[in-house]
C-alpha cells in the first residue's frame, strides 16, 4: 500500500504564483498525497486561489493564521498532516510530476533520511542550483547544501520540534537540515527529478543576501546551537573560512585576533 505523502505549502502574500505551485502538484503521478496549504497573513487574494484548489480537489486542505514567518507557518502545516512522509514547497517554486514517485522510491529502498531533487533556478537567474549528491551532518558545516523541498518522515520531523522559529532572518533551511542530520542518516540527491526555484529579483532571499548582518547573526545562531555536533577544529576552521569569504575580517591580525578569541571561548 502506498504511504501518503503531507506536501506543506506556506503562502504569504505568493497569489501571483500559487496557481503553478499547486498545479505541479495535482499533476504528481505519485497520487497518495495530501498538500496542507498555510495562508501565513497574506493582504493578496491568496484565499481566493486557495479555495478554488479546494474545490478542484479534495486532497487539498488549508489552515490560515496571523503572518510569523516560513518557520511557523510550515510547522503549523505539519501538525495537522496524516501522511507518514512530509514535503516542503516554497509557493513561488514547482515540481516535475515525476518529484514525489522518484523521491518515494529511493527513500524506500535505501532507508535514507532525506531525499530531494536537482533543482533549477529560474526568473532573474537562469541555472542548475549546484546540489552536493551525497550529504551528512559534517557536509553542512560551512554553508546549506539541501533546497528547501526535500522527503522526510514525519517522525522524524516531530523528533527534532520541526523548524526553529527563531530563524526569522533566513538560514532556516540549513539550520532544520543539520539539526535532522545530526544524529546521523545521509540525504541524497536524486538525478532525474527536479525543483523549479523561482528567484525574483526583490524576494526574502535575495534581501538577506544583502543583508551581511543578519546573515552573519543567523550563521552564528546555528554554530552556537550546534556546537556539540562537531569536532572543535572542524567548527573552528569552517567558522573562519566563513568569515574570511565574507569580508568581515579585511587584516590579517584581525583574522589570528578572531582565532584566539574563538579559541578561548571554545575552550
């Protein structure tokens, strides 16, 4: 018997492109799913397309709240799915048909712990998201190597406490994938299905990209959290190299001053 799959689409103010979201969706030839729909706050006509999936199809459900972010809104998704694997996707993104039959059939056989696709950029950039194919805790030390939309289990989701809402600023992928990967389990990259990433050009993530404080608040956050995941060289180089790409520390002196303060403080 085929296992249901929960898809949670957070939506805040995203109408423009629902539509195509959800379509990708009922298009799925994996047909076990229900997509839990989540109006975080939207001012737009976001309910009026929510009801007219509704309508269409029975499988789709929606819950609506006041807006506080992706992290609550998808974890608000989760708490009233049934399936016994849960799916992540962004309203402004899409999926090939084939997404959660390939994702199914590799997470089956192989017992892994996450699965996801290639994915692709598309609208102000063009190109293929360039994925690691095999990935552990260790793997996501310097920086997020998983799209947002990768298969899981429920449990597993509820095991961790879902997405750290803490994490208004971005990053919430990265920290929700270490912090699934951290007692250990591989996610994997699977070839021949694929996530169509919308980028616009004044969308959260191309904001926090230019917001050099937040970004490094955020990586700080889950360095701190997750301190006692890693080795203490490992977490001491990556932090550094981290920072050196960031152009927070332009001096040498001020680069071996960050190394003997991490040193003390870690130790």
């Amino acid at each position: 018997m085929s296992k249901l799959v929960s898809v949670i689409v957070p939506c805040y103010n995203q109408a423009q492109y629902l539509d195509e979201c959800l379509q990708s969706v009922i298009r799925q030839t994996y047909a076990t799913w229900e997509c839990i729909i989540v109006n975080d706050g939207s001012s737009d006509n976001t309910s009026e397309i929510i009801n007219k999936w509704i309508e269409k199809d029975s499988r789709f459900k929606f819950v609506s709240k006041q807006n506080g972010g992706v992290c609550q809104a998808r974890n608000l998704g989760a708490s009233i799915t049934k399936g016994f694997y849960l799916l992540p996707l962004d309203a402004d993104d899409y999926i090939s048909e084939n997404y959660i039959s390939e994702l199914i059939k590799n997470i089956e056989i192989n017992n892994y712990k996450i699965v996801y696709g290639r994915a692709f950029f598309f609208g102000e950039r063009n190109e293929e998201f360039q994925l690691e194919n095999v990935i552990q805790v260790k793997d996501l030390l310097q920086y997020n190597r998983i799209h947002c939309s990768g298969l899981f289990k429920r449990d597993d989701f509820f095991l961790i406490g879902g997405y750290d809402e803490k994490m208004k600023f971005g990053f919430e992928d990265w920290e929700f994938w270490i912090n699934m990967l951290k007692d250990g389990g591989q996610a994997i990259k699977i070839e021949n299905c694929f996530l169509y990433y919308r980028i616009k050009e004044n969308s959260r993530s191309t904001e926090i990209d230019k917001n050099q404080i937040k970004t490094q608040q955020m990586q700080e956050y889950i360095l701190k959290k997750h301190i006692l995941s890693y080795g203490y060289n490992s977490v001491l180089e990556m932090y550094l190299k981290n920072m050196k790409l960031m152009n927070f520390l332009e001096k040498p002196h001020q680069y071996f001053f960050c190394k003997a303060v991490i040193s003390c403080y870690f130790n």
